[in-house]
C-alpha cells in the first residue's frame, strides 16, 4: 500500500475508532479529527455577522475581537471539557450597531456585564433565580430562539449580499440559490463522517467567494504580528459608563440570565450527561463575568455562551472539547498574523452559507420543547415565541416566568 493510500485508511479508521466513552456518552478526552472540526465550524453563522459588523461599524478592533474570542473559547473549552460555545452579546451587539455607538461605550458595557454576572456567580444567587424559574420558561428560550436563528437564516439566503459581485443568475438571486444546494448538501453529508457537512459547506462557501466574490487581492493580507494593547480605544469616561447602563446593559441582562445561562445549562446536561457536571449556572455566569471583564482591557465584544452556539457546534459534530480548540486556535491565529485584514478572509465566506449553518442549529434548538407534555407548559412556550417576535427575548423570559407562576398558581386557566 502507498504512503499517501496508508495515510488515507489511518484517517479513515481514526474517525471510525470507537472513543473511551464517559457515562454521558461521549469521549472522555479531547479529539481532533474532521468531526470535531465540523462542528468547530458550526457557530460561525451567529459569531461572524455581528462581530463583523461591530469590527467595520463600530470601529472595535479586529485583532482584540478575534484574541479575546479565542481565548474564551480555549480557556472555557478547557475548564467544562465539553465543547462550549462563545458568542456576541446580542442586544448589546443590535443597539450598538443601530445607535452607531463607540467602541469606548462598547467596552464599558462589557465591564457592567462582567461585573454582574460575575456577582451573580460567584454570591450563589444565579442559583437562587434558576431554582424558581420554571422549565417551560427554560423551553420557551430555546424555541424562541431557535425560531429567531432559522428566520435570520432565511434572511441571509434571500437579501442581497454585499460580498458578492455576481448577486443574480438567470435572474434568481445566488444567496437563494447557495442557500438552497447548502441545504441540501449538509442534509445528506450531516451524519456523514468521512465528509462532515460543516467542513464541505464552509470551504465550498469560501471557494464560491472567491470566483463570485468581490475581487480578492492577496497583497491585502499584509501579514504581520498584531497583538491586543491595553485600552485600545482610551480609558472610556465616566459619562460612557453611565450612559450604556439602561441603553446596553439592562436590555441585555434578562436575555444572558434566560439564554446564555439558564437555557446554556440545559442544553450542555441534555446533550454531554454527567460529562457536563461543570456546567452549572454559577460557573457559566462566572466564565462570562471573567471574559467579558478581561474583554474590557483589551478593547474585545461583550461575550456570552448561547444556547444557539451550543447548538450549532452540536448538530455538526462537535463532541469533545478539541473543537473548542480549534475554532479558537483559528480565531488567534487570524487576529495576531492578520490584524484587521482578517476582515478579508472571512468575507468570501458568503452570508447564505452562514444562513445554512443557522437553518439547522435553529431547528435543534426550537425542537428541545420535545419534551413539553402538559398544555400549560406549551402554552408559556408558544407564548414566549410570539412576545419574542414582537419585542425581544429578554421581554419573552421576564413575561414567560409570571406566567407560568399564575397557571400554576391556577388564577388563570388555558
């Protein structure tokens, strides 16, 4: 046999290796194969977007975004041993980029965030709010969001995308049609292992960048070596730290305590078992209060883990924590060599091929409400969905609470 056939058959029998299995039935230690590196990829569709434009709108550093969302993913990977997820703090990241705000404004809504969920962690009362918030509650986040990821998916297949030079052919629209065959293909390659979906679409993706895309000049790259500095953007005044309290922090609060935390939690014991025994609320609301304080320092985004990009890494094929790893490894690599020229790199990947990433996570994530079994429970579900399409998750999550407690309470009845 040759070199390169042997080489094939090793790679081949290491995917299909049965792993030392934990009783949560997935791999004690960390694994590094195309697999895991599937699902590395996955939460690239709710990272990019956001974190791009805060980049090219807002004015936030390219290389401390990307270091400090590498470190997280890294540190955080490393501590509860099962791939967790590292995202933008929505409502902050959507008012920000609305209102035009300053990376100073940005980073000092970091600091009140880290400095209230750290306090939430760290006193126990994180612990205290979860034990009286009802599942249904915790199931309703999940479907809302979840029904939030697959309708920004579709939007990402049907609006124009500012990326690519060809935006038609015969007349159709090439993000429908991306968005189209992307799905496609990631259904028949999704429990495929020698072909994993997120692999196939995101380089195909990258690769229709680049013959579709806006011309792509390689001198633009200029590699060099560019490290986050303290304070990037100046000490933030006092008036920056006033002002983001009720514009960015306290819309923000309700959807990290639901989602990030609460719904986190769930999803990490509901897919990795006993493996996930870190995962408690205190230590996630602990991870994101030392992240987003460091965050601070170092000019990055308000960060949270999300139940999407729990999601998202999960339904294509992370399983160990070599995943988190990877993606963070990448995100380093391309914030210390690139600096804000990494901007280039990941603008061929094309913004339906980010939708199709969402399309599945989002369905995984709405399809946990599965176990919902008495119609009170569904009905504080299906209710959240619909004040979240109105208004906003964090809304959903305070409203899906007092009512659950009133049917309870049977002071009303459906």
């Amino acid at each position: 046999m040759s070199s390169g056939k042997a080489r094939q058959a090793e790679d081949l029998m290491a995917d299909k290796a049965p792993e030392q299995k934990a009783p949560g039935g997935v791999p004690q230690r960390m694994v590094f194969n195309r697999v895991e590196f599937s699902g590395a990829l996955g939460d690239l569709g709710t990272l990019l977007p956001l974190g791009i434009a805060m980049i090219v709108l807002n004015g936030l550093h390219a290389n401390s975004v990307m270091v400090m969302i590498g470190l997280v993913y890294i540190v955080a990977g490393s501590y509860f041993r099962v791939p967790i997820s590292v995202e933008p703090m929505k409502v902050i990241g959507a008012i920000s980029i609305a209102m035009g705000l300053s990376p100073a404004q940005i980073s000092s809504a970091a600091l009140w965030m880290g400095i209230f969920t750290l306090f939430l962690g760290s006193t126990g009362l994180i612990h205290v709010i979860g034990r009286y918030t009802p599942k249904s509650t915790i199931r309703g986040v999940q479907l809302a969001g979840g029904v939030a990821l697959m309708i920004k998916a579709v939007e990402f297949m049907i609006r124009k995308d500012p990326n690519l030079a060809v935006p038609t052919i015969g007349g159709i629209g090439v993000g429908l049609l991306l968005g189209i065959a992307g799905v496609l293909v990631t259904f028949l390659l999704l429990d495929n292992k020698k072909v994993p979906a997120a692999v196939f679409i995101v380089g195909g993706g990258m690769l229709v960048g680049l013959l579709l895309g806006k011309p792509f000049r390689v001198e633009d790259l200029t590699p060099g070596l560019y490290l986050p500095q303290l304070f990037p953007y100046g000490a933030p005044s006092w008036e920056d730290f006033l002002f983001v309290i009720p514009v960015l922090v306290i819309p923000q609060i309700p959807m990290t305590i639901g989602n990030a935390i609460f719904s986190s939690s769930d999803m990490l014991k509901n897919y990795y078992g006993e493996r996930s025994s870190r995962c408690t609320y205190g230590a996630l609301a602990n991870s994101q209060g030392l992240a987003d304080i460091v965050s601070f320092f170092f000019g990055g985004l308000p960060m949270c883990h999300g139940a999407s990009g729990i999601a998202c890494h999960y339904v294509f094929g992370a399983r160990t924590n070599g995943s988190n790893l990877m993606i963070g490894l990448i995100f380093i690599a391309l914030g210390v060599f690139f600096g804000q020229n990494a901007l280039t790199i990941l603008n061929l990947l094309p913004r339906s091929i980010l939708g199709v990433l969402l399309l599945f996570a989002g369905a995984q994530l709405a399809l946990m409400i599965g176990d919902l079994k008495e119609k009170k429970d569904l009905f504080v579900a299906v209710s959240m969905l619909v004040i979240s399409l109105a208004l906003n998750l964090g809304v959903a999550f305070i409203c899906g609470i007092l009512l659950a407690y009133a049917l309870k309470s049977d002071k009303m009845k459906i």
